[in-house]
C-alpha cells in the first residue's frame, strides 16, 4: 500500500499518515458559514480537501474513508444579512446552502460524507458546554459561557504562541463578565429578532468554536485522523476547538494530524473588494471561466503555498484541459500512473502530479492520462460541457463561444453581426429567422453584457452558416 506523507500543523514536520482503522479513516473539515456566495478563497480549501479526500479513498477504498465538512447556518453575519434584507435566516441559509453546493459541483468537488448543519447539533453542544463547567473549564456569567483558558495548559500549542503573544496580536474582546480577556465564548443569550434556543444558562445560542467541536465528536468520534482548513482559522478558531475538545473529553487526543491550506491572491494581491479583485466563484462561472479551469489552476499550487489566481495561468489551464480532452475523446480510463499516487501521497504534491500528466500526455498515454487526471477530479463527463461554452475569440462586440475554430468563429461572427444590426434597426421579424436558423445550423446566438456571443451548441453546418451572414 502507498505511504501518504502529510505536513502536521500540530508538529510543524511531514510525517507518515497512518490511519487508527484503515477501515474507517476519519477527517473533518470546516465548512462555509452560508449567508453569501462562496469566495476563490472558500474554493480552494474546499479543493484542497477534495484533493485529499479523493487520495484516502485511492489508498483505503472508497467505502473506507469518512469526511465530515460543516455548514454553519447559526451566525451574527447571517443575523446581519436578514436585517439587511427583511428575509427570514432559514430562506437566507437554504438559499446560500444550495449555492453553495451548486458552486462547489462546478469545481469538481465531491460530496462529503456527512455535512451537519449547526442547527441540528444544538443538544450536542450544549451538552459539551455542561460538561466543560462540570470540569471546571468553562463559567456561566450574564447568560454568557465562557471557556476558561488559564484551565487549559496545553492552549496555544497548534499555533505555536504563548498567551501573552495572542493577546498582544489579536483583537479580544474585553467584556465585564470575562475572568481573563483570552477566554472565549461557548453560549451567548440571544435577543428576540435573533435565532435562540432554551438553555440552563438562559435562551441563547452557541459561539462559533463550540460547534466543530460537538459534531466532530459526534460524528468521528473522541479522536479521529484528520482535522483540515484554511490557516486562517488557526488561531482562534482551531485553537479553540482544540482547547475545548481535550477538556471535554481528556481521554481522546482529538485530531492526529492538523492539515492548514495557505491563502490565495489575485494576480499577487490580496483578494479585495477594495482593490476589485474580489472574485467568487459563481462570478467566473457567468464570466465565462470553466470550473475545470479554475479547479487545474488550483491544483497547480501545493496546498501549503501561496496560491496566486492570475489570467496567465488561466489562459494555460484552459488551454491544457482543451488538448487533453481532445487527446482523451473516447477513451476508456486505465490505470493511475504510479508517478501521480506517488506526488499526490508526497504531502498532496499537486504541482508535482501535474508535472506526470503532462509527461503522459506527451508520451501518447491517453488512457493513463485519463485515469490519473481522474483521480485529480479532472477530465470527468461531469465538467466536460465547457469546451462548448468557452470564448475561444473575441471580436471587440461579437464572440465566438465554441472550440477554437478559425473558420468557424468567422462563419459564427458575421451570422452574429447580421443579427445584431438587424436588433439595432428594429428589424425584430428578420432578426428572429436568422436566430432560428442559426440555431438549425448549431449556433445560438446570445446578447450578453452590451456584446453578441455565437455560442456553439453542436456540429456546425457551415453551408447554412454561409447562407446567413
């Protein structure tokens, strides 16, 4: 069996993954908090544990790898966005739930296992909460609890800081009902326009940490393999799970292995909306911008790196996906090339797997080249439909929405121009007999944005293309 190679956070090495039960291999991950569209950023820590998802059941079996990733629909940002907007937090966080969902699909990635909504897990928390004050980690003061981090003498561990270091580089909050300002909360009371539930601490709702930690223990239980996210959560979020869990439950060890994705700029900056280099995903989808391409763009960085989104690496991904599918048309999928397991196994060298399927596509390995680039989520019928909808030219006001074809893309940009001076004259009878014939000859025709897009839809017929323009 292949040795996976993992970067623990925990003890800052690479070490050898070996699950507790190979038969059950266990990892949770945090999840989006659903109150809008999912981010790059949100994207590629969810690419990176698909990636790493997809490596554990190559390795144990699909039916032996159990992933938990949490969706968090109880939150003061989605408090603020019904405000906002005068809708009710369950439309809010069904809507951005499916979003979500449909966003993530596009890239590729899979479904976890379980994905548990904090609203379902709410007894579970609060029966942590109890047992951390029967402990004596945690207080109950002004219909707040509070988990005591001076009861914790391993705090600060994962992140590598002392306590007089977080509170020097960390916004605490400094509230009267607090016995020290790095004390976090685990229930808070809730206002009557706010989402609560009854408690013996009074009608409130739970603080962000305490959620991962009560569904990862009911879920994977009191020590599983893998916790991963973004290292943004590192402190305080991952911290503080950790904190609470091995006080809660002294017996288990929590996670074994702490796996962080770094962050992720836009043409090497950060990402936003100031700069207006925000980008989500569902804004490059409409842009035209493949969720095969973004997935290979993502996955041409290592996980532990910076990760820098720019048009240059678009354009060549693009351009990659467009030769290997064309090489793969038609081809049954073979083995995973042994180069590719090694360097995904190799601390999830995504990079480096690449590197081998360029080396099977120039080598004439279509078969090989379809399975490894399988494994990597890539090449797939499910993302196929793209090479149809890509703009492959651009004529300033008409594009050419279709597969590269010169010939081709000026039959489509004159029969697309006609169209449009026919709309521009009100000319609307004649404008709809060449959008219908357009469509008998394979294109549709399409006003987007203040431009024309010809968008093939199929086989082109190009003598009734001639006949058009």
């Amino acid at each position: 069996m292949v040795t996976i190679q993992l970067r623990n956070t925990k003890s800052r090495k690479v070490e050898p993954f070996a699950p507790i039960d190979p038969t059950n291999v266990r990892m949770y991950v945090c999840g989006p908090t659903v109150y809008d569209r999912a981010h790059l950023g949100n994207a590629r820590s969810a690419v990176v544990f698909d990636m790493l998802f997809r490596l554990l059941r190559q390795v144990y079996g699909a039916d032996a790898v159990t992933y938990v990733r949490n969706i968090t629909d109880v939150d003061d940002k989605i408090n603020a966005r019904a405000a906002e907007t005068g809708r009710t937090i369950r439309d809010i966080t069904e809507e951005t739930t499916g979003w979500y969902r449909d966003d993530m699909a596009a890239l590729g990635v899979l479904r976890p296992t379980h994905e548990p909504r904090a609203t379902e897990w709410i007894g579970a928390m609060k029966e942590m909460i109890s047992t951390l004050i029967e402990r004596g980690n945690a207080y109950a003061a002004e219909g707040h609890v509070l988990f005591a981090v001076e009861s914790d003498g391993a705090y600060g561990g994962l992140s590598g800081r002392s306590v007089d270091d977080m509170i020097a580089g960390a916004r605490v909050e400094v509230a009267p009902y607090k016995r020290d300002p790095m004390d976090f909360v685990l229930w808070k009371p809730s206002a009557d326009d706010q989402p609560g539930w009854d408690s013996p601490w009074g009608r409130g709702r739970p603080g962000w940490h305490i959620e991962c930690s009560a569904m990862s223990y009911e879920l994977l239980g009191e020590t599983f393999d893998i916790h991963g996210g973004g290292n943004d959560l590192m402190f305080p979020h991952h911290e503080n799970e950790l904190a609470q869990s091995r006080c809660a439950h002294p017996e288990g060890g929590f996670a074994r292995f702490w796996l962080h994705n770094e962050m992720l700029q836009v043409e090497g900056k950060k990402m936003s909306k100031s700069l207006g280099n925000f980008f989500t995903v569902r804004d490059l989808l409409e842009q035209g911008v493949p969720g095969e391409v973004m997935r290979l763009v993502m996955l041409g960085t290592q996980y532990s790196k910076p990760m820098d989104w720019t048009e240059e690496k678009r354009a060549s991904a693009e351009a990659t996906l467009r030769k290997w599918r064309a090489m793969t048309e038609g081809v049954a999928p073979g083995e995973v090339a042994a180069p590719v397991l090694a360097a995904l196994a190799d601390d999830l060298n995504t990079a480096g797997a690449i590197a081998e399927l360029h080396k099977l596509a120039a080598a004439g390995d279509a078969a090989g080249l379809r399975a490894s680039a399988g494994l990597l989520g890539l090449l797939g019928d499910e993302l196929g439909d793209w090479k149809w909808r890509v703009v492959a030219q651009d004529f300033g006001a008409v594009q050419y929405v279709g597969d590269g074809d010169e010939a081709q893309g000026a039959l489509a940009r004159g029969v697309a121009e006609r169209w449009a001076a026919c709309r521009a004259e009100k000319d609307f009878a004649n404008a709809d007999r060449i959008r219908s014939a357009a469509l008998e000859a394979g294109i549709e025709l399409r006003a987007v944005k203040g431009a024309v897009q010809a968008v093939k839809i199929g086989a082109l017929d190009p003598a009734k293309l001639e006949d058009l323009r």
